[in-house]
C-alpha cells in the first residue's frame, strides 16, 4: 500500500511563505505524476501544480509557487511565496504511476493553509 503524507502547512500572514511536503511510501511505486490541488471551505478540489512529463502550473499561483521533487527522498515539495488571502485552503498532494503494470493514483490527508493577517 502507498500512503502519502504531507506537512508543512500553517497560519501566514499576506505576503509570507511557506513550503508544503509530501513524502511518499510504501510498495514500490513507479511515480509519473506527482501534483498539489486545494480545497478551500465550500469549494470544489482544484489543481494548483502538476509535475509529470512537463511542470505546470494554475494561472493564478504562476510566479508565486513552485513544485519540486526530491526523488532519493521520494518527497515532493510546494513553495509558495507571496501567499494571498484567497490561497487558504486545505492542500492535497496527489501521485500517480504504476505498480505491477497496474496503474493507481493515491492522495494524501491534506494540510491546511491559512493566509490571514
């Protein structure tokens, strides 16, 4: 079984930062994709980054948040400068690959951003 555990979130103030993790373990699991997507109270899951064949990235975090992956750690991070009110949401990483040919997708529980001065 895969299990996915992010951490870093927290209460920021506007305009500060923070860096999310998402460590990944468990059966050996060819990763291909690895994304962050948000949940804010009220609102549908959206995808905020994905990191797969290409990097990209939701139209309103461009130039603020950056993914990356640490594949000797299996572990992949969010930096996000410059937060926003409108960035406090609960932050879910997602992974995508294959085990035994089978292909599965896995989520983490989530860790909650608040943007609030």
């Amino acid at each position: 079984q895969v299990q996915l555990v992010e951490s870093g979130g927290g209460l920021v103030q506007p305009g500060g930062s923070l860096r999310l993790s998402c460590v990944v373990s468990g059966s050996t699991f060819n990763i291909t994709g690895i994304g962050w997507y948000r949940q804010a109270p009220g609102q549908q899951r959206e995808w905020v980054a994905l990191s797969g064949s290409v990097t990209t990235y939701r139209n309103s975090v461009k130039g603020r948040f950056t993914i990356s992956r640490d594949n000797a750690k299996n572990t992949a991070y969010l930096q996000m400068n410059s937060l926003k009110p409108e960035d406090t949401a609960d932050y879910y990483c997602n992974a995508e690959g294959y085990i035994s040919g089978w292909y599965r997708t896995y989520w983490g529980q989530g860790t909650q951003v608040t943007v609030s001065s």
